[in-house]
C-alpha cells in the first residue's frame, strides 16, 4: 500500500515498469494493479497527439470567437495547407538548401577552428592559460551582433551566413573540446608514454576517446545555434534562405505562408537536433550504457 | 628571485591578451577600410556614444526589455516546469507541441510577431518570454524528474507536508538544474532583443548598431558591437556570481573551482 500511495505521488521511471511486468509473468501470485496510463507503450503517441489536436483546437476557437485576431491569424486548416502547398514549390526547396548550406559551411569551419585550437588549448596548459582571457571575452559575444560587419564584408550573400555561422559556433564547441581533452586520463596518458605510444598514437587512442563525448555534445548544441544564427542572418540581412522567405512573406502579407515557413522552420529545427543526436549515440555506440556526455 | 609555477602562467596570460590586442590595434591601424576602424577611432566613438551620452536613450531600453522578458520567463518558466516534472500525464500531453515551438529558430518568431503585436516594447518583451521559458522550463521539469527518489521517499517519511516538501526538499534539489536553465535563458535573451532591435527598432543598442552600419559610420559601429559583447560578457558574469552565492552549499561548487 505504501508503494501504491507512493506511486501517485512520484513518476516512477520507466525501468520499473518492465521488471513489474517481468516478474508478474514469471512468478504466479497476487494480481499486480496494472500500470498507469502514462506507462502504456502507446502513451507517448497517443497523447502527443492529443496535446497537438488540442492546441489546434484552442487555435481555431480562437480565431473563431475573435479572441485572437482573425485578420492576423489565419486559421490551422489554412496554415497546413499553406505548408502542404510549399512542399510543393521549387523556390522552398532552393530557400532550405541555401539554409543548410549557410548553416552547414559555418558549422564545419567553426569544427575545424574549435577542434584544432581546442585540442592544443586543452592539451598544453600554457596555451590554455595563454589564450583564456581573449576566449573568455569572445564567447558570450552573441553571434548576431557581428551581422552589421557582415553585411559590409559580404552584403546579402551565403558569405554573410557563414560568417555568422562560424563565429557563433566556434566559441562553444572550442570550450566543450577543451574541457575533453583536459578531462583525459592522466594515468592512461603516462601508461600509454610507458608502453611507448607515440604522440599520434596517444591522442588517437587515449585523448579522442574521452574528449569525443564532450565535442559531440557541443556539436548538437552548435548544430542548433547555427539553424538559429543561419536563418536569423537571412532574416536580418536578407541573404537567400528560409529566413529571407519568411521576411518576404511577412512584407507581402502573405500570412498563411509566413506562419507555414516558421512552423516548417520548426520541423526543420526538430530534424537537426534528432540528427545530431542520432549521430552522437551513432559515433559513442562503444560507451556503456548510461554514461553522459558532460555539458 | 624565481617564479613559482602559478606565477608563471599567470604571467603567460597577461603577455599573450596584451599581445592579442596590440596585434589587433596594429593590424586596424594599417588596415582599416570600409568594415575595419582604426582602434583609437573606435575608443573615442566608444567613449562620445556611451559615457553617458547615450545610456538612457540606448542602453536603458535595451536593458530594461531583457530584464522584464527574462523575468517574466523565469516566474512563469520554474513553475511549469516544477508542475510539468511531476505530472508525467502532463508531460506527456505537452512535449510534442513543446518540442515544436521551441525547435522553431527564436529569429524567425520576429515576422510574426511583428504582425501581431507591432514593434514596440511589447513585442520585443514577448518575444524574449515566449523563447526564454523553454530552458527554463525543460531543465526545471528534467531537475524534478531525476530528483533522487530516496530522498523524497525520507522527506514523506518524516511527515514533511507538501508545502514544507516543495520549500525544503525538491526546490533546492532542483536548483542546480534551474540555473543552468537560466544561463543559457539569458543568452538567448540578449540576442533576440539585438536581433529585434535591428529588425523592428526605434531605439536601443541594436538599432543604435544597425544605423551606424547603415550610414557607414565605422567606428560607431564597432563602438557598439564592443559595448554588445561587453554586455554579453557582464551577463554571463552576473549570473555566475549569482549562481555561486545561491548555491554555495552545492557539491559542485566546490569541486569546480
């Protein structure tokens, strides 16, 4: 009884559930209450779902009744069929591709800054201790800031996303491969230099090990920072992309394309982190289970 | 007289940003063009445009829109965050559509917005809430969630009562998960009341930024790029400091260092 009125009180986590049904399969005795709805395996789904319809609904009742303006909201049913008819159109495809190439140039030369520096900062404490006040300074620096700089160097061009990209991007990535190196085992270095490992075959087998999980979690968390910095360059500066067509559909009062390219934006947003993470348990399969990559 | 080994380094530091600097000054000194300013011009528009002049017609709205936005998504994000942990039926009902509307890029909520609520103050506060809550609110909700479970069992089997459970037990349980929550909130923060500056602004430091960029005035520019990342920088300083006098009796605290 005591476990009961304590379940009531606390989610349970989901590693119980299995052993309760497990056991209760195995060994006969007393009818074990069956597990809370929000246990069952289609719960996630099921009321994902109705979380969705009911926002959609609240949505609609709201144009409806006038509580939320009808001229500046159009309704849910417009909105999905103005994002089913962008599917349809070359010119979004183009505007994503731009996005991604924007996005996706920056990122790898913010990876290639940050791993090279960050390898060299985390592996020599001269070094590390050298460059720390102007990385320090650097970092919170919001990438957007520099987007005036960018439209006088590149104007409303790819170059001005990349830039952004690559400058917002750089400063964490740096920070999290720093800290992974640093974090390598001390005792495994001496004994890889005892065993007479060179230099290449230490960072290869020693220091990539424990700093991979810190830059793949800094590479998810940049992968976002850059859809963030990408489009909101395109945005500001007007450079060809998802941003950009978005301004252009606010200009135009195009609403029902506005409100699908920001919600198409959304999705977009959701693929890359699902990617990154797909990635991240991808190139960390040799991890035991449970261990976190550290933030 | 030797250097002990701290000495050293911290001589090492000091050497390198004063040689980073020098670079920097030299290196605009002999470049400077039409996105490059000479240092001395950028300290003097530094010093024409924000000892004092223009603070209250620049800074102080710039400020003020981060500080209420950011203060509204903390007291609106921790409690939805503390009722989204421990209800997972709620959870559950919500995480698709919050997952949505916090994949959507911040920037892009501007357009929007814009539409809806013009381009005044009020927009540019929502927008900053609307992003804001949602670190606040998943890393809230994820610090409840993972609480220990021993210690709230021993807390209920002590008859602590809800209120002295909530007040004694899981907010400071929860409170290292809440501030990393409120860090990357507040650098969210900043930039999309600079983003919204330069898109929809009247004043600020972004749109200050965005008309210097416009008339090719150079220096100013960069004055106010310097005084963003400044900005930034005192932030993240700010909350730092808070964080460690809030959490001064945190484990983790100790062993950063």
């Amino acid at each position: 009884m005591v476990i009961m009125s304590m379940h009531q009180e606390s989610p349970r986590l989901a590693g119980d559930v299995h052993e309760e049904q497990h056991e209760s399969r195995l060994v006969p005795g007393p009818r074990i209450a069956p597990a809370p709805l929000t246990q069952r395996r289609w719960a996630p789904v099921v009321l994902g779902v109705t979380g969705l319809v009911t926002l959609a609904v609240i949505w609609e009742a709201g144009v409806r009744a006038e509580v939320l303006p009808p001229a500046d909201i159009p309704r849910p049913l417009e909105v999905a069929s103005a994002l089913g008819g962008l599917l349809g159109e070359n010119d979004f495809w183009t505007a994503l591709g731009q996005t991604f190439i924007g996005a996706g140039t920056g990122l790898a030369i913010a990876t290639a800054v940050a791993l090279v520096a960050g390898v060299a900062m985390g592996a020599s404490e001269v070094l590390r201790r050298a460059f720390r006040p102007t990385v320090e300074f650097l970092r919170p620096v919001p990438g957007l800031t520099l987007i005036p700089l960018a439209i006088l160097l590149w104007g409303p061009s790819t170059g001005s996303t990349i830039f952004l990209v690559a400058f917002g991007c750089t400063w964490p990535l740096l920070v999290q491969t720093m800290a992974g190196v640093s974090s390598a085992d001390q005792v495994g270095l001496m004994a890889a230099r005892s065993y007479g490992l060179g230099v290449f075959a230490r960072i290869r087998w020693v220091i990539i090990p424990s700093a991979l999980p810190y830059v793949m979690t800094g590479l998810r968390i940049c992968a976002s920072i850059a859809l963030i910095v990408a489009i909101g360059g395109e945005l500001i500066v007007g450079t060809p992309g998802v941003g950009s067509m978005i301004r252009q559909a606010q200009q135009a009062l195009k609403l029902d394309d506005m409100y699908a390219l920001v919600l198409a934006s959304g999705v977009l947003g959701i693929a890359t982190t699902l990617g990154f993470e797909r990635a991240e348990r991808f190139v960390l399969r040799w991890r035991s289970y449970g261990e976190e990559g550290s933030q | 007289m030797r250097l002990s080994r701290s000495q050293v380094l911290l001589l090492v530091e000091i050497l390198t940003s004063v040689v980073v600097v020098a670079g920097v000054w030299l290196y605009t000194e002999q470049n400077s063009s039409f996105a490059v300013a000479r240092m001395p011009d950028v300290l003097q528009a530094f010093e024409e445009a924000w000892l004092f002049e223009r603070v209250t017609s620049d800074v102080l709205p710039t400020m003020q829109r981060l500080v209420i936005g950011f203060g509204i998504a903390v007291l609106a994000g921790v409690p939805l965050g503390l009722a989204l942990g421990s209800s997972p039926l709620l959870r559950l009902l919500t995480q698709p559509a919050m997952t949505l509307i916090r994949s959507i890029p911040a920037v892009a909520m501007i357009p929007p917005l814009v539409i809806l609520l013009g381009v005044g103050n009020g927009m540019k506060i929502f927008l900053v809430v609307i992003v804001c809550i949602w670190p606040i609110v998943l890393n809230t909700s994820d610090g409840v969630r993972q609480f220990d479970s021993t210690m709230r069992a021993t807390a209920q089997v002590y008859g602590l009562t809800r209120l002295e459970r909530l007040r004694f037990v899981l907010i400071p349980g929860v409170q290292p998960r809440v501030f990393a929550g409120l860090r990357t909130s507040l650098a969210l923060a900043l930039i999309l009341v600079i983003a919204s500056e330069y898109l929809a602004g009247t004043d600020g430091v972004g749109y200050f930024v965005a008309q210097a960029q416009q008339s090719y005035d150079v220096a100013t520019m960069w004055a106010g790029i310097l005084l963003l990342g400044a900005i930034g920088y005192l932030l993240n300083a700010v909350i730092l400091l808070f964080q460690r006098r809030a959490l001064h009796w945190h484990a983790s605290e100790h062993t950063e260092a």
